[in-house]
C-alpha cells in the first residue's frame, strides 16, 4: 500500500491523485501497488471525482490525525480491512 499524507493548508487538487495514482500504478517492478491518500484540509470536487474516477480512497484527517473516510473507495478499503 502506498499512502500520501497531505498536511498543508490548501485542498487536495486533482493533480496530487493523479500524480499519486501513476506511482502506484509504477509499483514495484512490474505489479502495481494499492494506494490511498490522506488530507488534511479536504480535496476539490475535482479531485474527488478524479479518485472515484481512478478508484483512489480518499480519507480527511483531523486534527488528532484520526483518518476518515470521504469517498466509496476509502468505505471499502475499511470494510475489507485491507
């Protein structure tokens, strides 16, 4: 799994989940790897719809660090205990 953490003050853009997305999909040699990213201050509506899109779980932090879930896929990354 490859994760991102997002700590700064401005919202996730689209660009950040794709750039994300291609590393995974690089993975390790040649199998690609699950990733998942983690924001502090929230994601565009574009982003949001570029990771359901891409199938990227998107997750918020808040301030003690407590992930949680925004989209489909970071529901079902949870509920699969992946």
């Amino acid at each position: 799994m490859l994760a991102q953490v997002d700590p700064g003050p401005r919202r996730t853009s689209p660009r950040d989940i794709e750039c994300l997305w291609l590393t995974a999909l690089a993975g390790a040699g040649d199998d690609p790897v699950a990733c998942a990213f983690f924001s502090l201050a929230g994601y565009t509506d574009e982003a949001r719809a570029r990771a359901d899109a891409l199938g990227v779980p998107l997750f918020t932090l808040d301030l003690t660090g407590t992930p949680r879930p925004v989209n489909t896929a970071a529901h079902e990354l949870i509920a699969t205990g992946a």
